[in-house]
C-alpha cells in the first residue's frame, strides 16, 4: 500500500512560546500568494484567530475552509486521528491540500508530536516530517528560557529558530540572546524576523528532518561552532561546546552577565577520525536512548562506520533513532565523524567516553 516518496505530504511543526507571533507568522504564510494550499492543524485555537465559516463539525475536529482554499483543523483528540483523516480524505478528493502546517500551543513540547510522524505506519506511509520551526520573542525570551523548561526544549528541537520583536530590545540583548540560544542548539540557523516579510522559502521545504538533503543543501550543520572564538581554550579534538560556561547564571540577579549559559538544555559534539564499529556503537546508542531518551531532545551526526565506503547518517528525537547509508566519502575528504547532542542536563563525560570505546 506504501505509495512512492514524492506523493508524501510535506508536514511542519510550527512551535513558540505565547506571543512570539506563530499566529502572525501562520497569517502571513497563509496569505501569501504562493499557489499551495495548505491544511493548518491548530492543537487549540487562540483568541485571535482567522475568521472563518466552519465547514465541518464533527465531535472530534471542526475544519474550516478559507477564501484562499487553505484549510484549519482544531485538534479536539489526538494528532494522529486528524492527520490520518485529513490523509484519507485527500485521497478520496473530498479535500485537496500541498501541505500541512501544526501549530503546537505555546507550552507544548514538540517531541510527540515530531514522534508521531515515525512511530505511526499509517502517518509515515502518508507524511514526511520536513522540520520543526520554533519562535522566539526578543523581548521575554530571557524571562521565558529562566523560568520555562518548556522554552528551552522547543530551543532544543527546533531545526529552525526565528526570533522576534528584535526591534524592541537592544542589539546587544539580541546578541547575547543568540550567543544562549546557540549553546543550546547549535545545528539550528537563526535569523531575526519581522513577520511581514519571512519569505515562504524559509519556511517550507526545509528538510530538517530529511537525513540525506539536510546534508546536501548544508554539507556543514555540524561545523566546528562559529561562535566558539568566545571562549577561553579549545583543547582537545572531541572538546564538547558549552563545558566551561557551567558558571551560576548572573542574568536572574540582573548582572546581565554574557556567559550565563547555566540552562538546563545544552548541546554538545563529539568528533574523531577513527572509524566506528557498527555493532559497538548499536549497542551503546541503543542503551544511552533507553536511560536518557526523555531527555535526549534532538540528536544527529555523519559517520564514518568501518566496513563502508559510504557515510552514515543518523538522527533521532527522544527514544526514535534511525540511520541512513548517505553517499560515499570523496577521497579528498577527511573521514571524520561528528555527532551532536541536544538534551537536558545530559552526563556529557558518559556519552563521549562510551563513544570513544565504540571507535575500532
């Protein structure tokens, strides 16, 4: 029954705090002129929202279709019952959309949701997860990411950051926001926005969570840290991001302090130009995910497996972990592997000792 990968609908998960401006942004893609029609999953609808006649109203989901052919469904129950209605409905012609769009209340964690698209056989034969697109506002973010555990795993999941409200708080606020922010999630671009003019390439067709493209489009997600300069030494080929700025945060008691990257939520890589092998490393990944899969929020890496010419690719979100054989390493280039973590007060010395021990 599995149909032929181009058919599959590209899905994005649209998450941020309470006004960082998702519904904004939702408005704005939706008005666009950009000839796709689009179908909105709303986990709750907000006060302001797009006004509309209902087309249909069931006990489960109300769907409603707007002037410009996009449609909106309210998620009453589960994520999974609505995506697999709107999929069956779209085969039988009774709906017709290029897209969907799900856009997670203000306090949601997008793990189950983003889970959903691989734990479930009938949503993996009908969707492709393309990426998860968190907001963040200028102005409270550092209210938000202090006081919020929630804030700080949508930082940690996203595979896209679009900050906010830049214009209302100083350059230098903005900055040090994407220093932390960085420390965090260091494979996800940020731009600051303003909403009225986020062009919809920046927006869509992402492929975050597409193994092999995201490699393609950006050979370099997991380059050495552009803003590692900041720091006071780099020893060590397998140095992990973030470990000397574990100092107490400043920033509640008002100091402002730069390096107050004390957040629950930080990332950290590991590299080497050895090889691994495979079924040391199965092994190993396999028991790290079972103890701290709820706090591992996104994880990826390109390596470099004994007994293969090509790269391997892997990736995971939570407990989920899945790999792909990606293309051959050119002679020219150096065979390293590079993997990067993002979770929540993850042991950093485990990981990367047990990885060490899967090299051959």
């Amino acid at each position: 029954m599995s149909s032929a990968a181009p058919s599959l609908i590209p899905a994005t998960i649209l998450t941020g705090f309470l006004g960082s401006g998702k519904t904004t942004l939702l408005k704005r893609v939706l008005s666009e002129a950009h000839g796709q029609k689009i179908a909105v999953i709303e986990n709750e609808f907000g006060e302001e929202n797009i006004d509309n006649e209902i087309l249909v109203t069931d006990a489960k989901e109300q769907i409603i279709q707007m002037s410009n052919g996009c449609i909106c469904c309210t998620i009453r129950e589960d994520l999974r019952t609505t995506l697999n209605d709107l999929a069956e409905k779209r085969r039988k012609g009774e709906l017709d959309f290029d897209r969907v769009v799900i856009e997670t209340t203000g306090l949601a964690d997008p793990g189950p949701v983003a889970q959903t698209f691989f734990m479930d056989e009938q949503i993996a034969e009908s969707y492709l997860l393309d990426a998860i697109l968190t907001l963040v506002d200028a102005k409270h973010a550092v209210t938000q990411l202090n006081d919020r555990q929630e804030a700080r795993r949508q930082i940690g999941f996203a595979d896209q950051i679009f900050i906010s409200k830049t214009d209302l708080v100083a350059q230098d606020e903005t900055d040090a926001l994407i220093h932390r922010l960085k420390h965090m999630n260091p494979r996800a671009p940020m731009k600051a926005v303003h909403f009225g003019d986020v062009q919809i390439k920046e927006v869509f067709d992402l492929r975050g969570f597409n193994l092999n493209a995201k490699l393609d489009i950006d050979p370099d997600f997991l380059k050495d840290d552009s803003h590692a300069h900041d720091h006071h030494d780099h020893a060590g080929h397998d140095h992990a991001e973030g470990e000397h700025c574990d100092h107490p945060s400043h920033a509640r008691e008002g100091h402002g302090h730069h390096h107050h990257h004390d957040d629950d939520v930080k990332s950290f890589v590991f590299r080497s130009p050895r090889a691994f092998d495979a079924a040391k490393l199965e092994d190993f990944l396999g028991a790290i995910v079972n103890i701290y899969g709820p706090r591992m929020l996104r994880y990826k890496g390109v390596l470099s497996m004994q007994g293969t010419e090509r790269k391997v690719i892997f990736q995971g979100v939570h407990q989920l972990m899945g790999s792909d054989l990606g293309p051959v390493w050119r002679a020219d280039e150096p065979r390293n592997s590079k993997m990067v973590f993002i979770g929540i007060d993850l042991p950093q010395d485990i990981f990367l000792q047990g990885l060490e021990q899967c090299l051959v």
